[in-house]
C-alpha cells in the first residue's frame, strides 16, 4: 500500500509542483484546499481573493488527477491567528501571522483535516528541508533552509514543534524559485505564470489601518520628533568579554526612554498601536529633508516617537529579549540551561541575512545581543536562532 500525502494546494505555483514532485516519488497524493478568511475589510481591492485561490488549486489536481478536497478552517483561524493579532497590536507589539499560522493552522488544524482523509504526512510548498538523526531508540527532526537563498522559508516555521515536524513533508525545499517556475511550466500548471501571495497568510495585501479598525479605535495622540543627536547609549561594537550581569543585559535589549521632553511635537497619529518600529508609510508629516521612521511609542500615553533618516540612532538596537514562557526549541535536546551562553546565528524577520548574535539564558528570560547593531528590533516579531543552516529554535521578541 502507497504512503498517504495530503499536501495543502494553495493555488500557488510552489505547492502545485510540490504535488507532482509527491506524486512522481510514488506518494499517494490528495489536495486540500484550506478557506480561511471570509471577510474582506481592508482588503485591497487588487488582490485576488480565496475564490481565485480555490479555482486554480482545483484546477491544478485535475491536471495532476489527484483527488480534491476543501476545507473550512476560518472559525480557528479567527481564534488563533487574527484574535491573536488585535490583542498584539493592541499591547504596542507587531505580531507576525505567518508564523502563527504555520503553528497554529496549517500544521495543526489543517494536519487534523488531512488526518480524517487518511494521510501518513502533510505537505507543503514551503522552501524549507527536513532531516532525520537517530539518538538510541528516538528521532530527531532537523528543520534546515532552503536550497534556495532568496526563499527560505524556515523563518516562518520556526514555531514548529518535533511532532509536527515528523509528519511533515517540503518536496521543493532543494528547489530554486526558478526552477519550480520552470517546472510548472513544462507540465501545463495553472499556476506556472502565478504571482506570489503576499500579505497576511490567508488573509491577502490589507490596508492595516483598516484592518486592525475592526476591534481597535482610533485615537488620536502627539507625534515627537527626537533628534539625532539625542542621549542615548549602546553596548559598543562586539561582544564582551567574561561575565556580563543580567542588569546590563537588561539594558542593552530595552527600548529607548522617549518622553515629550525628548523632541518637539511635530504633528498627530491615530493611534500607537496602528505603527510598528522602522515603519515609514502612513506616518503624513511632512516638511523634513529625509522621510521619518518610527523610533517609539508610550502605549499609556500615546505618544509616537519619530526620528528623520534611516540613519537615526533611536532605530537601532544592540540586543532583545524574550520572556522565558515564549522561548521555544524546534530542537529539544538542544535546549540552553540557565546561565548558559552560546553563539548563534539570529534573524528577526523573513529574508534578513543571518546575524551573529550570543545568547544568554537566565532564570525568567533569554537575552540576545548582536555582534552589530540591528535596525528595527520591534517587540512581537519573532528571533530565530540558525546554527549554520539548521532552525534551532525561536521566541517573540519582548521589552
């Protein structure tokens, strides 16, 4: 009897080809199509909805002639991504959905779908590997990048977990983007000529404003601009050297302690929670030689701290934190113990190059501080910890 895979069909390129890759390995292979998101606030009006999605999904299994199945996954979705979402951005932090719905949807509520129509694995079309290793009688689940520099995704998948990971499957994770291009193309897909989704995952390209509207009133509030020559210190270039106490940690990874003191009031915002550190757009204040970012925010107060040029020093951060009840080790037998250091290789958002960072674990949080300066440290957004091209594990970066 064949191996059951049930792969998410998307209506994308990547998880066309990664259906046929399934099917020519000798897989038995059903899609199922996920609808996740009915409501179409703040949705631009451009961009396709899930009705484009579910055409091209169906289209491409009868091109492969492979079953075809749906599946209506907006009740957990609402509850465990987008409710998510609102109580984040109304706290001051930027969460990000992907990987929430990596976690959450797809490798949860979606494998327990895929599970009822009999599936051994679940697919996907991220660009991500998979590898095995024996310790004695138990298997360990490796999450490494993929082949592909400008895809990888593991970053979204860094919440994952070793049992979610041992039924998982990423046929074009040894793939190029051009490569599954092609490959789509010469089979006749569908999708061979599709764009990318982009977005929130399920949710497509939103007017965030808009979006986030549904549950968050506005508000209006000051907006300061803060020099660029305000007082400010960092953590000097490298690491240091010998023990570092938990107190220096602490203030290398805090915020900067902005008040209206610290600039001028330049203008209005509608609300705090409707920015996000480094943001640019939306800001509406003219009249400055350089375009202005968000270097702040007083949640209590409503006040947003602005600083002009992307060279202003409130961007940029030495280290972060994340609280221990939001640490999470794809791989387990790796786990740091308190007062531990190590050296890894960190990301703070998708496709950021690897940065040199060293870890320190303490009783009630992990602290990271970069061999460089980072721009747009934004609390909710999620560390990955790389050593070399392995995911080890990850936390929602707090302050």
């Amino acid at each position: 009897m064949k191996t059951k895979v049930v792969i998410g069909l998307s209506g994308g390129v990547d998880s066309s080809v990664a259906a046929w890759l399934l099917k020519e390995s000798g897989y038995e292979v059903t899609g199922l199509f996920m609808k996740n998101w009915h409501d179409t606030t703040g949705l631009l009006q451009s961009e396709c909805h899930w009705e484009d999605d579910i055409m091209f999904a169906e289209m491409v299994a009868k091109k492969l002639r492979i079953p075809f199945h749906s599946v209506d996954l907006s009740g957990p979705y609402r509850e465990r991504v987008v409710d998510y979402m609102f109580s984040e951005y109304e706290k001051g932090r930027t969460p990000n959905p992907d990987v929430l719905c990596n976690r959450e949807i797809k490798f949860d509520s979606f494998a327990e779908e895929a599970g009822k129509l009999g599936a051994d694995f679940v697919a996907t079309g991220h660009y991500c590997r998979k590898e095995t290793l024996s310790a004695g009688d138990d298997t360990i689940y490796r999450l490494l990048a993929g082949k592909d520099e400008n895809k990888d995704q593991s970053y979204f998948l860094c919440q994952l977990s070793q049992k979610q990971l041992s039924t998982a499957l990423f046929p074009v994770g040894n793939l190029t983007k051009p490569e599954v291009r092609a490959i789509a193309g010469k089979l006749g897909l569908a999708t061979a000529n599709r764009k990318d989704s982009q977005g929130i995952c399920f949710v497509g390209k939103v007017h965030l404003p808009t979006f986030l509207q549904q549950k968050l009133k506005a508000k209006n509030g000051p907006v300061v601009e803060v020099p660029f020559s305000f007082d400010h210190q960092v953590w000097h270039s490298g690491y240091r050297d010998g023990n570092v106490e938990e107190t220096e940690l602490i203030a290398a990874s805090q915020p900067y302690d902005f008040s209206k003191s610290s600039g001028r009031i330049i203008g209005e915002h509608n609300g705090t929670h409707f920015y996000t550190m480094g943001q640019r757009k939306g800001i509406n204040i003219g009249g400055f030689r350089e375009p202005l970012f968000v270097i702040g925010a007083d949640m209590e107060k409503n006040i947003l701290y602005v600083g002009e040029g992307q060279s202003h020093p409130g961007l940029y951060r030495k280290g972060l934190k994340i609280r221990e009840d939001e640490i999470h080790w794809v791989r387990k037998d790796l786990e740091m113990q308190p007062d531990e250091v190590r050296d890894y290789d960190v990301r703070i958002r998708y496709r950021q190059p690897l940065q040199k960072a060293r870890l320190y674990r303490k009783a009630d949080a992990m602290y990271i501080i970069f061999s460089k300066l980072q721009r747009s440290i934004a609390p909710g957004q999620f560390a990955a910890w790389y050593d070399g091209d392995e995911l080890i594990g990850s936390g929602v970066i707090d302050w």
